[in-house]
C-alpha cells in the first residue's frame, strides 16, 4: 500500500474535515503533496506489525494554520533537520519516517 497522486484529493477532504475548517483552504499543501509525490513518486506505507520491537519510528508533521505557508512555504529540509537530529541524539538512523529521503524506508 502506499500513498500516490490519486490520494491527495481525499487526504486533503480528510484535513480538512478533521481541521474542522479552521486551517484555513487544503490546496496549497495538497498543491505541494501532489509536486513532491511527482518528484519523488509514491510514499509506501507500512504496517505497525511489521515493524521491528526496537525500530526507532519518526513521525514528522507541521500543524497551524496553512494560511501561514503563503508567506513562507517549507522546503522539506525543516523535516530533514528534524528527523536527523533525532537519529544524531539516539545514536542510531531512524528505520522508518515519512520523510525518504532523511532515512530510505526499508
């Protein structure tokens, strides 16, 4: 399974009604989902039971209001940045983030 173009309509409705409205309009990200997933094509997806006890998982995210990408959108390096200070602290690569390209999924 894994996360393509096709998905971003229904995960930007998802945000959006998860959001209850109050991030402001889901087109910009979803504009900026659908360049990365073309760039660096689809992101997979993987089970939690799949994943090894010990294996060191980041999550990365950005919340608040999208509004706020207009003045100053990201360039996916903040995530980058994030993710290997978190392997530098632990002394150990992530195994798995939503971010390949700070640590190749395995």
């Amino acid at each position: 399974m894994e996360i393509t173009s096709a998905d971003v309509d229904d995960l930007a409705a998802g945000a959006t009604l998860l959001g209850s409205g109050g991030g402001g309009d889901t087109a910009i990200v979803a504009s900026m989902l659908r360049h990365a997933l073309t760039q660096r094509g689809p992101v997979p997806l993987i089970k939690a039971g799949d994943l090894a006890e010990d294996a060191l998982v980041v999550p990365t995210a950005a919340t608040g209001s999208i509004t706020c990408l207009i003045e100053r959108l990201p360039t996916g390096a903040e995530f980058v940045a994030a993710i290997t200070t978190v392997g530098q602290h632990r002394g150990e690569p992530p195994r798995h983030t939503d971010d390949r390209q700070a640590a190749p999924t395995r």
